[in-house]
C-alpha cells in the first residue's frame, strides 16, 4: 500500500475492492497505518459533580412523585451515574442509598471504609459492618434513621438478589418495588456534557475502525481483526472493542465458534466500539473483502441501508420506539424476507437505548410504547442474515432533539465505502 494510497484511506474512509489486503506481519507497513493515530481525548470534559447533584436532586423528586422513600444501588453503573464513585462488586456488600428527602450515604465492609471515604465526591456519612456482622441490617439501620418505617423502598435494576434479601428480611415491614421509574428517566435523557461524551465515543470509534480496515489481510482470523483494533483504540487514548465475523459467520448476529479464514470475497461485519469517561459508542459496518462485491451481496447491503434509514426516519419526538422498529422491519419484509423475526430476515429488535451501558433503556423494538423524547439515545442497526450465506448489518447511534434525531455517526454511504468523508 503506497503512502498516497493510505492517505486516501484515512482521509477518506473509504474501502474499495482491494482493501485491507496486508500482510498482517508486514510491521513497517501496518506500522504506517496505524502511526497517524493519536490520542483524541485531549478536550474531554468529565461530569462534573454539580450535575450528579442535580441528577440526585432529580431521582429525589421522581421517587417522591412514585411515592418510593429510597433508592438502593447496588455497585455499578448507577451508583457511577449520582455518584461519580465506582466500586468494584463482590461478595462484601458496598450499597449507596439515596433517599427522597435527605444525603446520600454509603454503607461498606469496614476495613474499607477509609478506600471508600477517598472516592466519596457526594454525602460523607459512612455506615460499617465487620466480617461476622450482617450489612443488610445496618442498610434497615439507616432506612430507620432517614425516618422510614412504612413505604417503598426502590432497588435498582441491577442490585444482586442477595443484597435484596437480605435487606427485606431485616425491615419486613417495608416494602420492595422496581427502582426503573427512578433511574431508568434519570438515565434515559441524556444532558449536553452527555452527549458530547458519547459524540467522542463514536468519533474515536470511527477513526480506529478506518485504520483497522485498512488492515484487513487474507487468511487473518477475526481475533487478529480485534487485536489491530484494540491497538488502533490505544492509540486513540481509550480502551476499545471489535468484534468481527467473516462470510457465511456474518450472518449469526453475534457471531459463530466455527474457525474463520478471511478469504477474498467474503462479507466482512464489524461491530463494538469504547466509551469516554464511561460513556458508549456502537457501530457496526459490513464490507466485502478484496474483491467486487456479487449483485447478491450488493441488492442485500442496499436492502440494509434502505431499512437503516426508515428506521431513522421513523425516530420523531413524541413518537413511541417502537415505531422505528415497525418502520425497518417493514423495508425487509416488503423485499421478501420474514415475516416477523423469521430468518432469512431481520432476527431481532431494530434498536437498543445506549448511554453509560452499550444496551440501555429505550429499545426500538415491538411493543415499547415509549414516546422518543429529547435527549434520548439509541441505535438504529436492522440487519438481513441469511443463514448459508452472509449477513448484512449496519449500526450507527443517534439521539433524539427537539426538531428530530440525529445522528452521532454518519450512515455507511455504500458497501464500498464505509464511513463517509
């Protein structure tokens, strides 16, 4: 590949018939695609702990108006969004607890109390319990001293069982109810600062994806495909994912265990992408390696794209989710394939909610009566597989605004161009 060749690449983004057709054990070379990428997190603003203040004062008014007394969030991605705190989970239960009226306050093993009291940016009040006492009664404990002795306590979503056992055994006088209307509309509307954590999650993801294309070579395997990329990711400043699947593999969704050989010809589907400050890129993108693309593989990537941007169009303030579904599923079902989720065809949901979690709240899917709102964010990713053959999917992220969506990563503009300019 000749300098003015790569540059055509990265500037560009596009892949043509003989993209990516390097010897993977060629260092100079792959070295030269991969050395015009630095790190592009010079600029990033982090959440600042004002804004998890007023994310609290908001789950404080939404547990009011859901008559909920207190919400407990287990070690996660929650506790990370009010918090700011991140904690690793194990069998010693570390709890925040957010009350509708009153500070946060933390509840930890004792011996690490002083580790958690260094990461504390909101509250100050530490409650301990050593190695043979029981933490869900110190958690009744502080429910009783926030006044609480009748009424809804929330747990949120992904509190482990064990810890919601626990508790409820030792306040049974309370009772126990979904913390989701609580974080799931905290969550779900994204702020500014947010979104443009998420926009530089998608940048950094399209930038590694040029150069790791760029590298595709015959015979590599996709966890050769994953390795070019996670370096392309470092060397961008975050940590990063692809995952891939090459010709009759690419059309299972997420993947095949059989042993994969890129071959000239083959339908490439790449998927993943990193997060900023803990917040998601998603992007899939389908290609077909070193050679022209068959009039099948082409009627199907067009296909895809034309359900991909029904779907977009779909997405309007005030519409329910599921309408972008029914929008991109009927592009592929009008062509032929289905109905419904039958392969060969579109065999899952249209979208996903994405924010601090790849797959969040908010999905495009049937029967999600959720009316799109500004500040949500989704993916917008139909996909045709044909099992025998090759599948087809292409994702990109949007977010909702007053006047429409739009999107975090431009559409795929043609099976031989994977990013636009």
């Amino acid at each position: 590949m000749s300098l003015k060749r790569r540059d055509f690449i990265r500037l560009s983004g596009l892949a043509t018939a003989g993209v990516g057709a390097l010897p993977l054990r060629l260092p100079r070379t792959g070295a030269a695609v991969l050395d015009h990428l630095k790190p592009m997190t010079g600029d990033v603003v982090p959440i600042t702990v004002e804004e998890r203040k007023a994310r609290i004062e908001k789950a404080q008014r939404l547990m009011t108006e859901n008559k909920i007394e207190a919400l407990i969030l287990d070690s996660g991605t929650s506790m990370v969004y009010f918090t700011g705190m991140s904690w690793g989970q194990s069998e010693r239960t570390m709890v925040a607890i957010i009350p509708a009226k009153g500070e946060v306050k933390y509840v930890s093993p004792a011996f690490e109390a002083e580790r958690l009291r260094e990461l504390i940016k909101i509250g100050t009040e530490v409650r301990t319990w050593e190695e043979h006492e029981s933490p869900y009664k110190v958690i009744a404990g502080v429910l009783k001293d926030y006044g609480i002795r009748t009424g809804n306590i929330g747990m949120e979503e992904r509190l482990r069982f064990f810890i919601f056992d626990g508790v409820r055994k030792e306040a049974p006088q309370l009772s126990f109810v979904s913390g989701d209307p609580v974080t799931m509309n905290c969550r779900m509307i994204k702020s500014p600062a947010e979104l443009a954590l998420m926009q530089k999650a998608n940048d950094i993801t399209v930038a590694a994806y040029k150069a790791s294309i760029a590298l595709l070579h015959e015979g590599m395997t996709p966890a050769d495909f994953s390795s070019i990329a996670a370096d392309a990711f470092s060397r961008l400043g975050v940590r990063g994912d692809l995952s891939a699947n090459f010709g009759p593999a690419s059309a299972y969704p997420h993947g095949s265990i059989q042993t994969q050989h890129l071959q000239k010809g083959d339908v490439v589907i790449m998927d993943d992408g990193c997060k900023v400050q803990g917040y998601c890129s998603d992007i899939s993108r389908t290609i077909v390696f070193g050679a022209e693309p068959t009039s099948r593989q082409r009627e199907i990537w067009e296909l895809e794209k034309k359900a991909q941007a029904a779907g977009f169009a779909a997405a309007k303030p005030g519409v329910p989710c599921e309408q972008v579904d029914i929008a991109a599923r009927k592009v592929i079902t009008d062509a032929g394939f289905g109905p419904g989720y039958k392969i060969p065809g579109l065999p899952h949901r249209t979208g996903h909610g994405i924010g601090m979690d790849i797959h969040e709240w908010g999905n495009m899917v049937l029967g999600n009566k959720q009316l799109l709102q500004p500040g949500m964010c989704f993916s917008v990713e139909p996909m045709v597989a044909i099992y025998g053959e090759f599948g087809v999917r292409l994702e990109d992220c949007a977010y909702m605004t007053e006047e429409g969506p739009k999107w975090f990563s431009q559409p795929s503009p043609g099976i031989d161009r994977p990013f636009a300019v």
